[in-house]
C-alpha cells in the first residue's frame, strides 16, 4: 500500500477510463436499440400503430402514431449517435412514462393479464431509471457529444 494517497490505483487507471467509456457506449446503444426497433415496427405497421392509438383513446390517432415514430425512431437514433445526448434522454424518458401509464396500467386489467402488464410497468420504470442516468451523466467519451 502506497503511503500517497494520490498514488493511481487500479480503480483509477486510464486502462479503466477507456473500458468506462466502452461501457457507456454499450449501455446507451442498448438503451437507444429498444426505442429503434419498436420505433421501425410502428413505422413499417403504420395502420396498425393507428390502431393501437385509436384502441388507447388517444386524440388523432395518426397524428399521434407520426409522434410515437419521431421519439422512438428518431430519438432513438439520435440518443445511439450520442448527438444532444441528455435532451433526448429526457425527452424519451418522459414518452416512456407516459407510455407507461397510459399502456400499462397493470391495476385496471383482469387477473389474466396482470402480471403481464406489471412487467411491462416496471420494465418500463426500469428504462427509464436508465435513461435518467444518460441524461444525468451524458453520453460518454464515445459519442458525437463529445467530438
């Protein structure tokens, strides 16, 4: 043990540094590839995400599909690229609580269904405890952010 307190240590390490910056990478693609798909599906079934919306209640269906598109789907690419990382991160994690909300509201379905509906609730919750931590610590030395 190093009788400087200020001596690098392991834990400390640019080998870590870069590793760190790997894993954030990782992380916010991860996160960013759920929104890019589901985004890519409700594009490529238009009708059927109208549909969907419709089923919900939401006013103007299409309209609201065209929304659903742009977060997921575009929000979604931007936050994988890393470009205004942290406003992307909020944005999504505020459309992932509504959608959390309005979609999986586990306490107002049959028996059948609500266990189901609880795992979506709180898979939701866990992405956007996620998506906070993206906007509370950017997107990481691997992104357009931070060229």
């Amino acid at each position: 043990m190093s009788a400087n307190m200020n001596a690098t240590t392991p834990f400390g390490s640019a080998a870590n540094a870069r590793s760190g910056a790997l894993v954030a990478l990782v992380g916010r693609l991860l996160i960013a590839l759920l929104f890019i798909v589901f985004g890519y599906m409700k594009l490529t079934s238009f009708q059927g995400t109208v549909n969907y919306f419709a089923k919900w209640g939401f006013p103007m269906p299409p309209a609201t599909a065209v929304v659903a598109i742009v977060f997921e789907l575009g929000f979604g690419a931007l936050l994988a690229i890393g470009w205004k990382t942290r406003w992307w991160a909020w944005a999504l994690a505020l459309y992932t609580v509504i959608a959390a909300a309005v979609a999986h509201r586990y306490w107002t379905y049959e028996s059948a269904q609500v266990f189901a509906q609880t795992s979506f609730f709180y898979k939701n919750l866990s992405i956007v405890g996620g998506l906070l931590y993206v906007a509370a610590f950017g997107p990481g030395t691997i992104s357009v952010d931070k060229r």
